[in-house]
C-alpha cells in the first residue's frame, strides 16, 4: 500500500506525482506524462516514533546535475545512487532560554512547527537551499534556489505537511 498524490489539474495536465510507502517516511516524485516519466527525487524521513530521537530528519535525493542545462535523470533509486546528490535537513539548536529546538529563518517563519525546516546544500554545509515554514494558520513559505526546481521544492515542501506514521 502506498499514497499518491498527483500534481496538476485534470488528469491529462498532471505534471507529476508523488508516492509514498505505506508508513509515509519514504516519498518519490516523477515527472508526467507516464510515457516519458522521469525520476525527479526522493525523501526519506528518518523513523523516530514520538519524537524520542529529537526533531525530524530527512535525506533528499536529487538527479544530479552535470552543469547547469544537463541532468542525469535515472528510473529508480536502487542502484543508482551514484547519479544522485544527497542533501540533508539543517539540524536545530538546543534552545536553554526557550527550551525548545530552534533554526534561524531570518524571520521569515513565524510559527513553530516540526514541519518547518531548512535544507543545506550538499557541497556546502552553510548555504540554504530550501527553507519551508509556517507563516500563520494556511500560510507557509517556500523558498528555493538553484538546483533545486519548482516541482522539486513543492514537492519536498508537501512531503513535510503529510503526517507521517512512524516519524512524530
């Protein structure tokens, strides 16, 4: 059993879709149409029932990038790993003041959540490549940069508001 969202309008204008197994800690997304369906990331949520590890954490991986028009698009992830770049969530800091995990999004989110996160760059361990939070009730920002496309970031953001079975 897995989960499915697709991306898009009807059916035929779908640009994409997310699966995910039966726990929700592991979701793949493809690109549309089935035919020329191409294999656009993953994101493995570390399992850590009731939160007893700490924060969430995750593992992204992406098609990787050979310069800045040329990608190296792959079927599946198993036995393809080297074609794919790794990226990892931004661990929070133990806050003793508030006592609470805290990141810094240069006041960009405005509510705690564990949905909230900031993803580094794998060469780069200090540059952000995305940041995702809440701003209020039903609002939440998205920001991104280059490699990471559109689909790419909606689709790792989405996958951080999804309850998961094994990772609270």
């Amino acid at each position: 059993n897995c989960s499915k969202i697709f991306i898009g309008g009807s059916k035929s204008e779908k640009i994409g879709k997310i699966v995910s197994n039966y726990l929700r800690n592991d979701f793949t997304f493809y690109s549309s149409p089935k035919e020329t369906r191409q294999l656009l990331g993953n994101i493995r949520y570390n399992i850590n029932p009731f939160g007893i590890k700490g924060p969430r954490k995750f593992t992204v991986l992406l098609p990787r990038l050979i310069d800045e028009e040329h990608v190296i698009y792959t079927n599946k992830i198993e036995g393809n790993a080297k074609f794919m770049d790794i990226y990892k969530n931004k661990d929070p800091v133990w806050s003793k003041e508030y006592r609470e995990y805290k990141l810094d999004y240069n006041e960009r989110v405005k509510l705690k959540s564990k949905k909230n996160f900031i993803m580094l760059d794998s060469m780069n361990d200090n540059e952000k490549i995305i940041q995702f939070g809440i701003i209020d009730k039903d609002t939440y920002a998205l920001d991104f940069q280059f490699p990471i496309s559109v689909f790419q970031a909606f689709c790792i953001g989405i996958t951080s508001i999804i309850d998961k079975v094994s990772c609270e």
